[in-house]
C-alpha cells in the first residue's frame, strides 16, 4: 500500500463548511473552515435551511483553498472522505454531493465518515503515538457519552444522557441569561469572571447507582426556574454568577463519570471530544481529577475539537486502512449512530 495515503476530507454537518489534506490519518496538511456563526447568531441558533445554501456558496472556494493550502493537486489526492451522518440532513448533502463528484471525476474512492467518529479521531491528529484502546468523553452539541474505544472503530457505550446533550444545555443557558448563540464559548468566557460556589444547581440521581448515564435537563431547567425567581422579586442576576455555577454543574457531572468509567475499566487514558471539550474549565478539571487518579488526559487543541474536517480525514484514513469504502450510492444519515456503517 501507498505509504503517504493523502485523504481530502469534507465536513459540513452542520454551521461549519471543511475541508482538509490530510496523511495517514495523523498529519494536517490543511484544515479551512468556513464558519456560519455570524449569520445563525441572528436567528439565536442553528436555521437548517440556511445552512445548507451557505455550504453551497462557499463548499467549491473552501475545498480549493485546502489544496492550494496543503500544496496538493486534487490528481494526487488518494482518497476523498466525507461526513454522511449524524447531522442536518440538507447541510450532510452539500459536502456529500460534492464529495462524490469530486471522486467520479478523480476515479478515487469515497469514504463515508461518521461525524462523532471524526471528532474521536482527532486525538490521532494531537497524539501521534496514540493507539486504541482509551477511553473517551464524547461532548458536542447533539451527543454526550462515555465510550471505551477497543479498537479502530470498535466502541463500547458506558453511559449517555437521558435528555439534553451538554453543549445543548450550554446553548439554551446561555440564551436564557442573555448571552446570545453559540453558548458555549460565551458561557466559558464570562465564567471567569463569576463565583462557581455562587448558586448550587442539582445534579440528576439516577436510582442505579453504578450508572455512567447523564442527564442536563434539569440543571437546565434550574437555571430557569432561578432567572424567574430573580425576575419576580424583581432583583438583578449576576450573570457570570449563573454561568460559572451552572458550568460548575455540568463539567462534575460530566468529569465525576468520566474518572468512574476509567477506574470501572481499569483504564489510564481518556481523550475527550467534540466542541463542549473545547472548553477551558471543563479540560483543567478534568486534567486536574486525572491526576489525582493516575489518569492521562489527552486534550485536543480547540480547533480539533470544534467541527472541522481534518478529524473527518483522520476518521476516513482508519476506514480507509480497513477496507471500508463507499460507494456513489452513499446516502446521508442524519441520526447515525456510533460505530455503524
Ligand atoms: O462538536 P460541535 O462543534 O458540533 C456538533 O457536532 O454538535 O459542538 C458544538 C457545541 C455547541 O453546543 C457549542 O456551544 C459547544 O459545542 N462549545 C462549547 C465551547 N465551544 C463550543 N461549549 C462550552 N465551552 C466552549 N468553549
Ligand atoms: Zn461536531
């Protein structure tokens, strides 16, 4: 086999068009992404519709400045990998239909991604070494879970919320205090300047006790119930006060399973994944917990961590290398789950 497998990757799941050169899975040769934040902002998230007509303006000039950018001519490309699941089913498309034209035309294979996979995959981007088996804490803004990762593309689920996802929790907090969308980001940032002790919002109890489950819906909830109250006595919140105590919330629930998932499975290494894992409180804590644990906590730098297609190209490359390939009768997926094909 080639020894340099060059993987152009598309990404546009969702409000980020992508594309990446990138090398047997573990070296980015570029990584371009066009976000669409400032146009969803308006709308306080995510418009579907939109979306995908903003991946059709910009998907031909986004995959041209990836080559240009990794100095790669589409003729030396390998293989072309792409997002086909989960995801808004308009936006997944776009990136897909390009994709395989781009393949028919190039006579190379396709490779259908899964987008949570992609996010797992960037930790191959970060750690060179990095080998399965690990655990992993998958936080993004439609999915939360614990998995074990056994193997390339082999996932074992230990625990998955009940309801809300963890970035959904901090999109819809962050729009109740006023903050705007995405929430997330924001959320991090003017927690710096709050007390995380300030309010205690309620941790979800499951009856089982050795369950890796979450739940955000009612922290949520919490934060909601509290903005009322201070609306009725007619008092002034303290913002930053409610985003550090609700963040506080969130990152114990999700670090606390984290490290029992690890010491269930008597494993020493957890990487963490998707764009909630871009957040600064949420990786010290984690950090600092793992070390108290004898735990090695591999931490992706931001950008890997939020959508972009460098995970997709580093996701396809570990297909590519098993023989799973697609075909141009590849459909889109929008609830795809974890490890299926
Ligand atoms: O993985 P991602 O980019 O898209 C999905 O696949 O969902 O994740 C987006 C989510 C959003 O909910 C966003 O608010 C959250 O990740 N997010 C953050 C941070 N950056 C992005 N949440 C907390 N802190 C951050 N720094
Ligand atoms: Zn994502």
């Amino acid at each position: 086999m080639n020894e340099n497998i060059k993987i152009l990757a598309i990404e546009s799941s969702c409000d980020e068009t992508s594309a990446a050169i990138v090398i047997n899975g573990r070296k980015v040769l570029s990584n371009v992404i066009s976000s669409q934040i400032d146009i969803h902002t308006k709308f306080g998230g995510v418009v579907p519709e939109i979306a995908s007509r903003k991946h059709i303006e910009v998907i031909a000039l986004v995959v041209q400045q990836a080559l240009e950018e990794a100095q790669v001519e589409l003729k030396d490309v390998d293989a072309i990998g792409v997002t086909y699941g989960p995801g808004l089913v308009g936006a997944l498309l776009v990136g897909m239909q390009y994709a395989k034209s781009l393949a028919y035309a190039i006579k190379k294979p396709l490779i259908g991604v899964n987008h949570i996979e992609g996010h797992i995959s960037a930790n191959f981007i970060q750690y060179s070494d990095l080998k399965p088996p690990f655990m992993c804490l998958v936080v993004s803004g439609g999915h939360t879970f614990i998995v074990y990762m056994k193997d390339y593309g082999e996932f074992e689920m230990l625990g998955q919320t009940r309801d809300d996802a963890a970035g959904e929790a901090y999109d819809k907090v962050a729009r109740a205090i006023g903050l705007g969308y995405p929430g997330g980001p924001k959320i991090d940032k003017i927690s710096k300047d709050g007390d995380e002790n300030a309010i205690k919002f309620p941790r979800a109890n499951f009856h089982e006790n050795d369950s890796l489950d979450f739940s955000f819906s009612g922290v949520k909830s919490a934060v909601l119930n509290y903005l009322n109250k201070k609306q009725m006595k007619g008092e002034k919140v303290n913002t930053a006060d409610v985003a550090a105590s609700f963040q506080k919330a969130v990152v114990g629930f999700l670090v606390d399973n984290a490290i029992k998932a690890c010491k269930l499975k008597k494993v020493n290494k957890i990487a963490v994944a998707g764009g909630v894992a871009a957040n600064t409180y949420l990786r010290k804590t984690l950090i600092k917990e793992g070390a108290l644990n004898n735990i090695n906590v591999l931490v992706p730098e931001t950008v890997l961590c939020t959508d972009n297609a460098a995970m997709i190209g580093s996701a396809a490359y570990f297909e590519y290398k098993k023989g799973n390939l697609s075909d141009l009768r590849l459909n889109a997926v929008p609830n795809l789950k974890l490890g299926q094909r």
